[in-house]
C-alpha cells in the first residue's frame, strides 16, 4: 500500500492508470428523491465508507437541503 501511496503522489499519469483499475468503470446512478432536484450518485468497484455517519432526517428541523430549509421557513412564515 506505501508504494501505491507513492506512485499516487509523485507519477500523475501512472495515478490515473493505476485508479482507473483498481475503481473499475464509474458508474452514474439516478437518485430518487422526493421533493428537490434528482442527482447521480458515483458508483465503483469498490465499496467506500460512508464519509457521513447517516444521511440527515427530512422530518427533523434541520434536514434536507438549503433550498428546502428555505422553502419550509416560507411556508411557515407567509407574507401578507
């Protein structure tokens, strides 16, 4: 794994050679979502850790995107 590290950070092109087979081909998946805009999530050979513990709850006060924090705050807070 050093030699990978090392090969990583100093051989850009033998880089892209070496993750190119070792992430296979990536993949773009379709997200369903309910209320915002759908996005593509990447998908590889290799299964990754989470880089966040759980996704956010959209029935809690502070889920969901900023888009959709913004239109929540203006539902219930309506102008005359």
């Amino acid at each position: 794994m050093s030699r990978l590290q090392e090969v990583l950070e100093r051989r850009t092109a033998r880089s892209a050679l070496l993750l190119r087979r070792f992430l296979g081909p990536i993949r773009l998946e379709p997200v369903p979502v309910e209320v915002g805009r759908p996005y593509y999530r990447a998908a590889t050979a290799i299964d990754t850790l989470a880089l966040i513990e759980t996704p956010p709850e959209l029935d809690g006060p502070d889920g969901g995107s900023t888009s959709l924090r913004s239109w929540r705050w203006r539902d219930s807070n309506p102008r005359p």
